[in-house]
C-alpha cells in the first residue's frame, strides 16, 4: 500500500522542482514575456501524453496477441493518463495562444490534431466504460488503442506537413539558450515521471477493481477478472 503513495510523493516532488526552474531559474523570454514560461508544461505534457499512448500501444497488442489481461489493464491505466496530459496540453496551449495569438483556439493543424487525439482516447475510455465487460470490451478497446496511436505522429509533424501559426520545433532548432533548455529537459523529465507514477497508480487500481467480488458495489457489477477477459461471457443457461 505504500508504493502507490510513494510513487505519487515523488512525482509532486519533482513537479515542485520543475516549477521552481521554470519561475526561478529559466529568464523570463525578450518577445513573448511571462506568458512563455508556459511553454515549458506546455511541450512536456504532450510529450507525456504521447508517452502514455505508446504504453496503451504496446498494452492493446499484447491483449490481442497473447490475450494479456495485464498489458490489457495497463493500456486502460495509460488511457486515462494520456486524457489527462493531453487535457493539459490542450488547455496551457490556449492560455499561451491567447496572449500571443490574440484567441484562445484557432484551427491551426496541430491544434486541430491534438484534438482529435484527445476525442480518440477519450472514445477508448468511454468504450472501456459502455461496453458489456469481458473479452468483447477488451478487444473493442484494444483495436481502438491501436489506430488511434496512428494520430500520434501525425500531431508531431503536423507542423511540417501544413502550413500552420504554431511554432516549429525549437530544441531540434537549438533555439534555446543553454538555461532555457536545461529548465526544458528537467520540466520534462519531471512530468515523464509524473505520468509513470500514475499510471503505476492507476494500474494498480484496476488490479483491485477486476479482483473485486461481484456485488462490492450496489446497482454496479465489477468489472471481470483476468480469466474472464480471456474466457469471454458465461453462456446463457435456459429455464432460470
């Protein structure tokens, strides 16, 4: 029981510490101000959400390859984290976009991709949570985790492929100076650990909830075990 809380106390620590390079350490940028401080949340959550979908990647096909009811509850795990960084990429980017674009949202290629990434996984999680449980959600789920990946490179070179106002690449540019991209790397590794510890809490949650006895909860049935998953639903017995 103390390792979801450790894993968690790390992660907050080192987010603290990313905060404190980035409003303490990194000097404030000559054109755009205070408000680029945001870029550095900004870039690391998408980074930590691609992260994240490669993990239900990965998770999704070893369900269907092997009917693995953990790379199946690791990839319901990193769906949710994903959504989330992803949620958080998409709402840093509109507080920057609004000083420096003048609006909040403009249907720009990557904004637009993002979105759509965002729409993909957060269908996943709502596929997980309507369809009957089983091997037929997973395996629903699974296909879904799979394609969607797809959209994940499409974001990253969107700006290549369309003309679009987002900003091009800047570390692969070497554009930042040296304080600027050390604040980067450590606010970046911060948040990569800080998605890896939730998803470690997060699986570790849907241990509990597929070994939880049918009836734990009222008016909801518990989602099934692993033998489940491969066993798929019982069959339907006549005259009861």
């Amino acid at each position: 029981m103390t390792r979801p809380y450790a894993a968690a106390g790390a992660g907050v620590a080192l987010m603290l510490a990313a905060a404190a390079m980035i409003f303490l350490y990194a000097p404030t940028d000559a054109l755009q101000g205070q408000v680029q401080r945001i870029f550095y949340l900004h870039v690391s959550a998408a980074i930590a959400a691609f992260a994240s979908f490669a993990v239900v990647l990965v998770g999704s096909v070893l369900y269907l390859w092997r009917e693995s009811a953990t790379g199946d509850r690791v990839a319901r795990a990193a769906a949710l984290v994903g959504v989330v960084f992803t949620t958080v990429t998409l709402v840093m980017g509109s507080l920057w976009a609004k000083p420096v674009w003048g609006a909040y949202w403009t249907w720009d290629a990557r904004l637009t991709s993002t979105l759509v990434l965002w729409i993909i996984y957060a269908g996943y999680l709502i596929v997980r949570r309507l369809a009957a449980p089983g091997r037929q959600a997973a395996r629903y789920g699974a296909v879904v985790g799979i394609f969607g990946f797809i959209d994940v490179p499409i974001v990253y070179f969107s700006v290549e492929w369309w003309r679009t106002v987002h900003p091009g690449p800047v570390i692969a540019s070497d554009a930042l100076p040296p304080e600027m991209l050390s604040t980067f790397m450590f606010t970046m590794f911060c948040t990569l650990a800080l998605a890896a510890a939730l998803i470690y809490i997060r699986y570790r949650i849907e241990v509990a909830m597929d070994r939880k006895p049918i009836g734990a909860v009222v008016g909801q049935p518990a989602p099934p075990s692993g033998a489940a998953l491969r066993a798929g639903p019982p069959p339907h017995t006549v005259g009861r």
